[in-house]
C-alpha cells in the first residue's frame, strides 16, 4: 500500500482513494470498525509519503 501511495504521489493523483476489502469480525459494530480502520490506514500512508 506504501508503495501504491507513493506512486500516486509521484504521478499527482488528485482523486478519491477508496477503501475496499475491509477486515471482518462477528462483534457489534464490525462494519463502522472495519470503515474506520480502512480510513485511518489510508490516512496514515498518505502522511507517511508527504
């Protein structure tokens, strides 16, 4: 994903990165767990190619 990231950063990518395949589990409140971990990693690799 770090390597993804940094493509788009060389090619300046200025469009929407959406998440997909999200990590499961059974627990309540699995699929805002999921959606928040995904943004967060996202965000976090877009700080980490700045």
């Amino acid at each position: 994903m770090l390597v993804l990231m940094q493509t788009l950063k060389d090619i300046s990518y200025l469009h929407m990165i959406v998440p997909d395949h999200a990590p499961q589990h059974d627990a309540s409140g699995h699929l805002e767990q999921a959606f928040a971990f995904q943004f967060s990693f996202i965000q976090a690799m877009l700080l980490a190619v700045e």
